[in-house]
C-alpha cells in the first residue's frame, strides 16, 4: 500500500472535508468508506488522480450524509473514537507508549494518564497489549466471580476468558462462564454487571421476566447497564 495523502472535498452545506487516500494493489475500483475516525477512499494503484478527486466530489452528498451520521454517534460515545496511541483500561482513556527494553514490563501512570508497555520486540506489540489486557481480566474475575457468587450464593463451574467479538459474558447450560479477555477495559460497574448477569444465567438460562427481575434486584439500573455498554462497548476496544 503506498503512503496516504489526502483529498479536499466542497460539500454541499459549503463547508471542505479531507478525505484520506489509501492506494491499494488489492483495489480493482474506487471506494469510498465512512466511519468515526473520518473518510477514506481506496482506489487502484494507478488510478489517475483526476478521477480519484472527481469519484470523490461526486459522492460529496452521500459523504456529508456520513459525516453527520458518525457526528452523532460520536456525541454519544464517552470516551469518542481511540487513536492509534490510545486505550481504555477499567473505563478510562490512557495514553499508549511502548518501549524496546531487555525486560517485558507495564508501568502505569495515573498523573499522566499513560500506560508504559516495555516490550523485547516492537514488531509484538499488539500481541503484548491483548495478553496484558488477558492478565488484567483474569486478576478482576479471580476476585469480583467469588465475591459474587458467594453474596448471591450461587455456584458456578468453570471460569474462562476468550477472545469473543460480540459478547462480553455468556454463560453455559453446565453453569460454565466465559468472559471476553477485554473486559478489564471497562468501568468497574459494568464488569460487575456483566459477571453478575452471567451468574443469574445459571440459575435462570433465558432473558425471561424473572431474569430481569432477579437482576433488578441486586443491579436497579441495569437498563442503563445495557444502554452504556451498546452505545460504548465496541468502541473502548484498542484498533
């Protein structure tokens, strides 16, 4: 892919947006992408630049309809849309920094607001930062399973942390519970939340009433549980 380089576009409420310009060999054709970093268009190596600039100012109703759209979106997230030196660590937003060291080790700054990560090799990053993220979860669920589990006195089996795109907690007719390696990114009331939802399953295996009900009782406000973690909870994710 060769290096980026952006586009200016007129929209038509008169205002001028970038579009960043990604050259592909994979690409046959022009595309335009939305989403809440912002748009790109992804378009053949040699496609001629004049025609990359037209495609796109072609398209500048259907771009100002997204920009709007992911505007709104991003009005409602907490934390907005992460860069790609950002995470989220039990809710809230750090600075990411690694550091080629002898030694692997993390150092976190709460005055600073940064999370140090110092690594053998850079080319493992992403690597290290999800087994981080792993260890950080299995420490929480360690402490926060049997708490709970003993104040609602119910027993559960076996614990496991996975890598799951679309669930953050599910629970098995065994009583087994599986919880996504991320969790420890969220705020400390959602992950109990979540562990709490889970150990109800196993007592109550639908989403029926008396699901509900026995989850109102013990987390009152957990609509807003709900709420928060569908508007919030695909975005505190690292990119």
């Amino acid at each position: 892919m060769n290096p980026e380089s952006c586009i200016e576009v007129n929209l038509p409420d008169k205002t001028i947006t970038k579009v960043k310009l990604i050259r592909s060999t994979r690409s046959k054709r022009m595309c335009i992408k939305a989403d809440l970093y912002g748009i790109s268009i992804v378009s053949p190596i040699k496609q001629d630049i004049d025609e990359v600039r037209n495609f796109v100012n072609n398209n500048n109703s259907w771009i100002l309809e997204k920009i709007k759209f992911y505007e709104k979106i991003n009005n409602k997230l907490e934390y907005g849309p992460l860069q790609d030196d950002e995470i989220i660590y039990l809710g809230k937003k750090y600075n990411l920094k690694f550091v080629k060291d002898t030694i692997q080790y993390t150092v976190i700054s709460e005055n600073q607001m940064k999370i140090t990560f110092h690594v053998k090799d850079r080319r493992t990053c992403k690597r290290n930062l999800v087994y981080w993220y792993k260890q950080q979860t299995k420490k929480l669920l360690d402490e926060r399973i049997p708490f709970f589990g003993k104040k609602l006195s119910i027993s559960y089996g076996k614990v496991r942390i996975r890598n799951q795109k679309f669930r953050w907690g599910s629970c098995s007719k065994a009583g087994n519970l599986n919880f996504n390696l991320f969790l420890s990114a969220l705020p400390i009331n959602m992950i109990d939340y979540i562990i709490i939802h889970e150990l109800f399953h196993i007592i109550e295996f639908n989403h029926s009433d008396h699901f509900w009900k026995l989850l109102e009782r013990v987390v009152p406000t957990y609509n807003d549980c709900r709420t928060w973690l569908r508007i919030n909870g695909r975005y505190v994710l690292f990119k």
